[in-house]
C-alpha cells in the first residue's frame, strides 16, 4: 500500500486520530469501519462513490473518530499530512465506501481556507469541515465553457458590506445537499482572462441562490445547475486576495487532481473481477495477463499519488505531477471497465454484471470532471517546454 513506506506516527485516543498512531493503524480502523457497515448493509461497495454515495451519518462517523482533517494543523485538525490522509482515502476508496458529503470539503476546500483564508474564515469554516457538518460544493465550472475554468462570467460586484453576485454555475456536484458553495467569480474585467478572478464560500440557504438538479444517463442525481440572482456575499466570505483567484485555483486543482480518487474510483469494480476470475480454468489466462497489467499499473499510479502527498506535505503545488496522475488514472479507470465488460461474457457472475453495469455508466464522466484530457496534456506540455 502507498502509505505504508511512510513512517510518520499519526494517534488514537479515545478512537481518534492523533499523535502516535501509524499509518497502518489508520488504516486499519478505516477497514474496521467500512467492513462493519457493509456487513450491517448500511452501504453497499460500487464503483464512484466518491461522487455518487452520499451519507452524512457515515462522513459523521469518519469524524467522530478524527478523520477528517487529518492534514491540517493541530489547530483545527490531526496535523498528520497528507501521506496519513492518502492512507485513509485509498481504503475508503477501496471499501466503495459513501463519501461524497464530506469529500469536496476536506479534500480541497479546507486546504484552501487553511492557505489563504482570514482567521475569521478559518475559524467558521474549518470546524464546520472537520465534523463533516458543512457540506461543500464547487461553483467552477460554467455553461457553454467546457473544462475552461477560466470562461468565468458568473459576476461579483462590491457592495457595502460585501459583494452582489450573478451568475451561473453547470455540472455541480452535490449542490442539492450542500450546505455551502465555492464560488469563483469575475470581479473585474481584464484583457487577460485569467486576472479579476475571485473565490468566496457562499451559504446555499442564501436568498437568491436556485438549483436546478440534472439527471444524468443511469437515471440519478448528483449533478445540477446553480444559478445566482442578486446574491449577497458578506465581506469576510471572501476566500484569498481581490482578483487572485486563477492562481488560488490552480493551487487547489493539485488536490482535486491528484487525489487517489482519479486512480481508484473502479476498485470495487477490479475487486469484483479478481473474485470472478478466482476459480476459473486454464482457459482463462488471457485475462489473468491483463488483470496482472492492470495490477502492476495500478501500483504504479497508487506511487505517483504517493509523490503528489509528499510534495504537498512539503509546502509546493505539484501542479503537473497532479495532471499527470489524472490523466494516466483516466485511462486506467476506463481499462478497468473495458476489462470488466470481458470478464462478463466468460463469467457468469450477476453481481459482476451489476457492478460493471453501474460503472459504465458513470464512466463518460471520468474524463471530463477536473479537466479534460486535452486540458491536461496542455499544461504538462506548458510545463515541459519551460524546462
């Protein structure tokens, strides 16, 4: 496992996470828990459901027991870094285990706060992450924009007080649930577009904020339009510096990109197929080879995300090591399926079938949240000609 070449102690006291457990312990607990409620059938494992499993009760446990934040200073959290945190997602990941209530919150959000937000939004804000009691969403993304973050239209005006905002956001995950959004809005009109950009944490009970759900291709609801209409921003839900935000973003895209959720959303799906494939005769070998290439793959991009830990433990914004690891996990994740859909049609496995059935369909979406790959390969081209 990616954690267990790291030596840092992390802690239990009282079930919580702190000062003296190891990374193997954490993972063990997180083991503990995602196997007693699966065999309780409080969830059931499926492939994305990082995304699409939404349960406050289980994000509530997670923090109960010091979970959540686990990276984050002892002020507000564990102190442990993100290698400990890596640790923790890649079980829960692998447990398909229902985390979307609390996942955008404390993967990028509470870094975000941490870096750059006053200590009034610090104080508000992180707590609230931490006991999985505030549910975040990400206002990014826009109609007719694609995966071009920086075709921002969504404006913010100063007011006395604060701010006005009007707007709209597409393709945003979880609004329905959320208790608060990530904004980033145009403050200013520049001839370059990547300048006026601004972020603020906005309250999704506010006065003028609407959200229209969008059904996706297997019939659920996860994503949906956000639209804003005379919103009032007050002052101190400013995130950063008036007119930074592109430069805030692209900082946090190394935790939204090079999460192990970008390599492990098909787990259960790949877990399900080595199951399938256990008893089986000579005959299938063919696909004991590739599962082998899918395997050795895996360890390999399970390494990278290792590296991107590290690197944001040691205070840099791996921002190319992120898109790359998102890029090759895109591939990875798409493999998987394909390989599952083989699986199929030599094994007769209905929960095979089912767990294959439910990732094709989230799968158009791997490619596209986080960046397009034409997106990706743009920047870790950028990056490549600089040096």
């Amino acid at each position: 496992m990616a954690g267990t070449r790291a030596r840092e102690t992390t802690a239990a006291a009282n079930g919580r996470a702190g000062t003296g457990t190891t990374v193997a312990d954490l993972r063990r607990q997180v083991r503990d828990l995602t196997d007693r409620w699966r065999v309780q059938g409080r969830y059931t494992p499926r492939s994305d459901n990082w995304m699409r499993g939404f349960d406050l009760d289980f994000s509530r446990e997670l923090a109960r027991r010091g979970l959540l934040g686990l990276a984050w200073p002892t002020e507000y959290g564990a102190g442990l870094g993100q290698v400990a945190r890596l640790a923790v997602t890649e079980e829960l990941l692998r447990a398909g285990a229902p985390v979307a209530a609390h996942w955008i919150g404390e993967r990028q959000i509470g870094p975000a706060v941490l870096g750059h937000g006053s200590p009034e939004l610090r104080a508000e804000i992180l707590p609230l992450i931490a006991r999985a009691e505030a549910v975040f969403c990400l206002g990014m993304s826009e109609p007719e924009a694609g995966s071009d973050l920086a075709a921002v239209r969504t404006t913010a005006e100063a007011v006395p007080g604060g701010w006005t905002v009007n707007g709209r956001k597409m393709w945003t995950t979880g609004a329905h649930h959320a208790t608060h959004i990530y904004l980033l809005a145009r403050t200013a009109r520049t001839e370059r577009r990547h300048h006026g950009l601004t972020e603020f944490l906005v309250d999704m009970d506010t006065a003028g904020i609407e959200v229209t759900p969008i059904i996706d291709l297997a019939g659920e609801h996860h994503f949906n339009e956000v639209t804003f209409t005379d919103v009032h921003v007050p002052a101190h839900r400013l995130l950063g510096t008036v007119g930074e935000g592109w430069r805030r973003v692209v900082e946090q895209l190394s935790f939204e990109r090079g999460g192990p959720e970008r390599v492990l959303s098909t787990y259960p799906l790949l877990a399900r197929c080595v199951h399938a494939l256990a008893d089986e005769p000579p005959h299938a070998r063919d696909l004991q080879i590739d599962l082998g290439r899918l395997t050795a793959r895996l360890a390999t991009l399970r390494r990278l995300a290792l590296g991107v830990a590290r690197q944001v433990d040691e205070g840099r914004a791996p921002t190319v090591e992120a898109a790359t690891l998102k890029y090759l996990g895109n591939d990875f994740e798409n493999d998987v399926v394909d390989f599952a859909r083989r699986v199929c049609l030599r094994v007769p496995d209905p929960d095979l079938r089912a767990a294959f059935a439910q990732a094709l369909l989230a799968s158009p979406g791997f490619t596209i949240r986080g960046g397009a790959a034409d997106v990706l390969l743009s920047l870790i081209a950028r990056q490549e000609t600089r040096t």
